[in-house]
C-alpha cells in the first residue's frame, strides 16, 4: 500500500528532507532510541508550516526536537514524525546589539558568533548541549544566567501553520519553564538582546565556563546532562550522592561518580536501563530524605 503521506511530504517539501524508519540514536545525546517512523530537517518557515499541515491532515502525531539534549527516546522508538530545524549558521542574523537565529540553531553556535561580534550575554549558554529552540521551551540556564534575561521576542508557529511572534514577558518564562510546556506551539526562532563587551573578556569568562564543566560533570559519556530537576530548597545531585547511590548501575545506565545528578550511558545502555535507574534513585532518595525527584529528561514513545 502507497505511503501516502511521505508521498505529500516529498511533493511539498522535498525528498532530500525526509527520511523513514531513522534510528534516533543519532538525534539524542544520550545516543539512545529506536527508530522513528519519519524523520524530517526542515529549514524555512514555510517547510516548518507545509509539514505542520500535513501532519494534522494525515492525522500524524509529531514531536519537534532540537539538539535532542534532553530526551530519552523508547527502545521500541516512535510512531509519529520527528521534526527538526536545521543547525546552519546561515540561520543567525546578527542586527546591531541584537541576534536573530532560528531554533534549530545549537546554542554553543549561537554564543562562538555572539563571541565573534563581541557582544556579551550570552556566555552562560556556551556549554549548554542544545539548540536555542530547546532552550527557548526549557528557559534553559547556567551559571545564573537565563534565556529569559536575553529574549525579546520569539516567533512560533501555531498548529494551524500560522505564524505568530510573543514577546519574552507572552512567553511566561520562569525555572525551565515556557508557555510552550502549556500550548502547543513550535519556536521557529528568537531575538536576543546582547550588549557591546570586550572580546578577550568575553572569550576568557567562556573559557572559564567550558573548565567548571569538564572539572565537574562527566562530559566524556554519553548523557541527557541533569537528569533531574532541583527540588525546592535542595540540590538533586547532593541528595543523589548522600543516599548512597553514586556508581549505581543498571544494565549499561550508571549514576556518575564525577557529578550525580548525571545518569550516563557507559556503554549500550538502553532506555529501559536509564528509566528503571531513574526510578530507583527517585525511590532511594524519597526513602531517606522524603524529597521526590523530578526527572527533568523528557520521555519519548513507549516506557512501562
């Protein structure tokens, strides 16, 4: 039987942009997953905004990721369409004190090009292993700096394929928090308000960033960072640590020694692996100390 909707998503968008059964192993950080049903690199608004269509049309569930930084995809992968923006860095646009970039855009790009125009800001973001669009849907931060402190105005995309533009306050940005957790909507892309700073003090406080994070979190595995989020009034990681669970393993998904709040993958883990770890310490940690982890990776397909 013709696959009817691959056929629409070649003619309207290109065959060179869409691929079927694509392992997802390769699109996630944690190099973990199955297969997806399709897989589509989108690069303008309008192939965002013909996929969007087509995929309500032939009644297809999709998910849009970005750097796939911070997701944990089932074994038994994903039946729907995986939507991804492009990473080029054509798609930066820089604008006096300002950077225009398109979601798909990795955010360690995004900061080397604010670095290039001396604009400071952005150097919090230097290390972070995802694109401004997960960013964007995440409020993602690190050392005391926010997405939200440099948005102006983010553009999304309706289920309807119209195209609507919210400014940073619209956005309801708070702890790795958006509207976007609450509406589905798409970020297409994102102003950032920089300022003028001095290029070597720029390139030295990055330097200073990527140093604390090879010192301290075990970049030489593979990982989705941070597994959990931080509990009111307490560190994830030292919870971890304090109930004993450092270096427990399951099947191929470890809890790092080197930082705690990291489940990495030693080797061949699978997503079960990973998942049932995480229950394991979340019930640990609930045991000793009453306090209820709160993964922060997000689960795609199936998980018991």
């Amino acid at each position: 039987m013709a696959d009817e909707f691959y056929q629409a998503i070649c003619e309207r968008i290109g065959s060179a942009s869409v691929r079927r059964d694509e392992s997802m192993k390769q699109h996630t950080t944690f190099r973990i997953g199955g297969t997806a049903d399709y897989y589509m690199l989108l690069k303008t608004e309008r192939e965002w905004q013909e996929a969007i269509v087509l995929c309500h049309q032939y009644q297809k569930p999709y998910t849009v990721i970005g750097n796939g930084s911070n997701l944990l995809v089932s074994d038994e992968g994903y039946r729907g369409v995986i939507l991804q923006g492009s990473r080029e860095k054509e798609q930066i646009v820089r604008k006096g004190t300002s950077i225009e970039a398109s979601a798909g855009v990795p955010l360690a790009l995004l900061a080397k090009k604010a670095l290039e125009y001396s604009l400071t800001g952005l150097e919090f973001a230097s290390g972070i292993p995802g694109s401004l669009g997960g960013a964007i849907v995440m409020n993602a931060g690190a050392y005391g700096g926010e997405m939200k402190q440099v948005i102006t105005k983010v553009k999304l995309l309706d289920r309807d394929g119209t195209i609507q533009t919210l400014s940073t306050e619209e956005m309801k940005f708070s702890y790795r928090h958006s509207i976007l957790q609450e509406e589905e909507k798409i970020a297409l892309g994102a102003e950032l308000s920089l300022q003028e700073g001095d290029f070597n003090r720029i390139q030295e406080k990055m330097e200073d960033y990527s140093k604390r994070r090879r010192e301290k979190q075990p970049l030489e595995f593979p990982s989705a960072g941070s597994t959990f989020k931080r509990p009111e009034g307490y560190f994830a990681s030292k919870l971890i640590m304090e109930a004993g669970l450092a270096g427990k393993q399951i099947g191929g998904a470890r809890v790092s020694e080197k930082h705690c709040g990291f489940i990495i993958n030693t080797k061949d883990a699978t997503a079960k692996d990973v998942w049932e770890l995480i229950g394991f310490v979340k019930e640990m940690v609930f045991e000793k100390f009453q306090v209820m982890l709160e993964p922060e990776v997000k689960l795609l397909g199936e998980f018991e």
